[in-house]
C-alpha cells in the first residue's frame, strides 16, 4: 500500500522543525483547537469512576443511543441504536464500510468523486475493488454532475463514496445538488452509498449564503443502502481521541460489528460518556469553532488570490484550500529546483522557504495540478505563510 500523503508530509515537517526550522505547517487536517473541558472532564469522571473494563464492541448503549438520536433529530436518518456502532475515527468506519460491501475477486467497482481525500482509493482497493473516479472540474467548484455520476455507473458497481463537505476540496455541494445525484443513485439498486459526513458542521453560510448539509441517508430510496459516516475529530476538536462512528442498515451493521468485533473490539470505554456529552452538550463550543475556521477560510482565499499564476476554488467549508498551481510547472525555483509536478512544487517550497503543503498527487487523477492546504491554524500562520509562498512564486523562473 501507499503511504498516506497528508502523514508523510506531517513527518517531514517534524523533521524540518527538529532542525531548527521556523516552519508554517498547511499540511495536517487537524483543528488547532484543544477539546472543549466539558467533553474532557465527561472522560476524566469516567476513567475516576473505574470505567476501564472491556465495553460491548459496539459500544456502550448510552452512546449509541446518542448517536441514532443525533443522526434521527439533526440529519433526518431514521435510526436506531443497534444500527450504530462507535469505532477507531472515522477511518475505521470507512476501512470496515468497504470491508462490508465488495467482494473480492468479483470485479467489483466503487465510484469516488474525486479530488477525494488520500485514504478513500487504497481502503477500496485493499477491500478488493476498483476505483473508479469521477472528476470534479475546477470550473465546476470541485462538484460533479448527475450525467458524470450516470456515465460512471456500469453493472460491477458495488457503491460510491460520498464526501460533502469534502476533503480536499474545501466546498460542500448544495443540498438541491445532492438530492439530484441521489435520485440518481436511486436507480441503480445495487448500489451502497458510503456517505462521510465529518465535515457537516464546519459549513460556511457566511460566504455561500444558505448552504447546508444534506444526508443521503435520510432519502426514504436510499435509507436502506446507505451506511453514514461520521466523527467526532474535526468538529469537536478530538482528532487524538480516535473516536468514529456509522449508521448502516441493520443487517449490514450486524456484519459491521462482527468484523470490529474480531479487529478491535470497543474503543476505550471511558470515552463513550464523553461521546454523549459531545453530541448533546457541545453546540456553543462547535458553533465558536466553526465561526473562527469562517473567517480564516475567507483570509485564505483572500491570500491566495494574491499569489500569481494560481487557480483556487473560494473555500467554503471543512478546513482545505486546494489551488491549482500548475501554471509553474516547467520552471525552476529560486535554489535550482525544477517544478514539474505538485510534488516537486510542495517539496521544492518547504525545502526552500519552510511551508507545508500537500501535494495534489494522491487526491485523484484530476488533482495532479493542486497542492491542500490547511487552515485549521492561526490567522497570523496563513498570513505568514502565503506572504511567504506568494515570495517564492515570484522568483520562479
Ligand atoms: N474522512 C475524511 C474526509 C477526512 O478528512 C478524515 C481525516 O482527515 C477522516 C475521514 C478520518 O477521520 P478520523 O480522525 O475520524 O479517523
């Protein structure tokens, strides 16, 4: 398998810092926030308390109850309890949800509208699939269209997985679009919807006005072939909890859960009281999180657009910025390097001037022209750092 692009370039950051380098990181896909305290001390009473035994697998009933009340009242996902399980992040819902769905050795394919985030295409090769991208074109914000997803379809097609908001690319398709592509999918019988929702709350109405999250999940003609993804890591601060969780239809879950049940087991018991304590206590700590990462994807963009010779689609959700900058592929940097590909670029800039971007390469085919980055850090970091890359670009020759 291929190394997750975002985590190598996490290691070679550590690396420049560890020798002294004054590095302005863009590269991890991880809130700058620190866990609100009621969502901690909810964890820390638990652990006193002596929840440290093993949990059921899928977690404990409070919890799970949590999450189907969440998913019923916030997303319009008639669930119940026994169709939830709680895993290691999101990542291990995905792992699992392809696990479930493809067979191997029959020649099954699984769409992705792409750019999509790097750990998408090998979980569904490694499940024994093919993946089948769908390019979202710049012009487009990134988005697909019903014909694409239409053209895409053929009779090995096992599934899609959906990511609105999307890593990487910053936007979320509007609820009227993606009703459209599902009436779509509601067509092909076959097909299982994988929906990744961990972004739904990091919506920005403030610069697309009336924006707002809609679930595959809750269409009565998808309801019962669509298994929500969803986390705590993003929207509530929590990425070095590890804490995920899905919503499938029950028979699917019950295969789910058996597959967690012989991988990990329960996550940590002591977090399920802090699981209930994020979904039914923590609206204000999101919403002030969500305002700032607003105002910082507005000082992105307004950044970017400043630096030459890059296309950037205005970000409108999660936390990413993706431009393209292959206008400079062909030239050569201010210390001789020669930038020919995203990755070239992205290596040659922190080599050169100490910022981190990830480089377009893993996000699909289509993204071979793009570099991510993240704004989930400081304002005073995205000025500083996109001063220094629009530096750096001006002396590309
Ligand atoms: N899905 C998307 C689109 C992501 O961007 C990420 C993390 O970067 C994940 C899932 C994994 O999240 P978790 O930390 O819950 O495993």
């Amino acid at each position: 398998m291929s190394e997750s692009a975002t985590l190598a370039v996490g290691a070679k950051v550590a690396a420049a810092r560890a020798k002294g380098h004054d590095v302005v990181a863009f590269a991890m896909g991880e809130p700058d926030f620190d866990t609100p305290a009621n969502i901690k001390a909810a964890a820390i009473a638990a652990l006193e308390r002596g929840m440290t035994k093993y949990a059921p697998t899928a977690g404990e009933k409070s919890a799970r109850e949590a999450v189907a009340e969440k998913l019923s009242r916030e997303n319009g996902i008639v669930t119940k309890a026994e169709q939830v399980t709680i895993t290691v992040g999101a990542k291990h819902a995905i792992y699992m949800a392809l696990q479930a769905i493809i067979e191997p050795g029959r020649g099954d394919e699984v769409l992705l509208p792409t750019p999509a985030w790097v750990s998408y295409k090998p979980l569904i090769e490694l499940a024994g699939a093919k993946c089948v991208e769908i390019p979202g074109a710049v012009e487009h914000g990134f988005r697909i269209t019903r014909e694409q997803l239409a053209e895409s379809v053929t009779d090995r097609t096992v599934g899609i997985i959906w990511n609105s908001p999307s890593n990487p690319c910053g936007v979320a398709y509007p609820a009227e679009e993606v009703r459209e592509l599902c009436e779509e999918l509601a067509l092909h019988e076959r097909i299982a919807i994988i929906s990744d929702e961990i972004y739904e709350k990091l919506i920005y109405p403030e610069i697309v006005p009336e924006l707002t999250h809609f679930s595959p999940g809750s269409l009565a003609a998808l309801a019962h072939r669509t298994i929500t993804v969803n986390g705590l890591s993003k929207s509530y601060a929590m990425t070095g909890w590890r804490v995920g969780y899905l919503a499938a239809p029950i028979a699917m879950a019950k295969e789910i859960i058996k597959l967690q049940g012989q991988m990990t087991n329960s996550i940590p018991s002591f977090f399920y009281p802090a699981i209930v304590e994020a979904l039914t206590n923590s609206a204000e700590g999101v919403e002030q999180m969500r305002a700032r990462f607003a105002e910082r994807a507005k000082l992105m963009h307004i950044a970017l657009e400043s630096v030459p010779g890059i296309r950037s689609v205005a970000p409108n959700a999660a936390f990413y910025a993706f431009p393209d900058v292959s206008r400079h592929f062909g030239k050569t940097s201010p210390l001789g390097a020669r930038i020919t590909s995203a990755q070239s670029f992205a290596d040659a800039l922190l080599e050169e001037v100490h910022v981190a971007v990830v480089p377009g390469e893993d996000f699909g085919a289509c993204a071979r022209g793009n570099i991510r980055l993240s704004f989930a850090c400081s304002e005073a970091a995205i000025t500083k750092g996109v001063g220094r890359i629009r530096d750096w670009v001006t002396q590309l020759r």
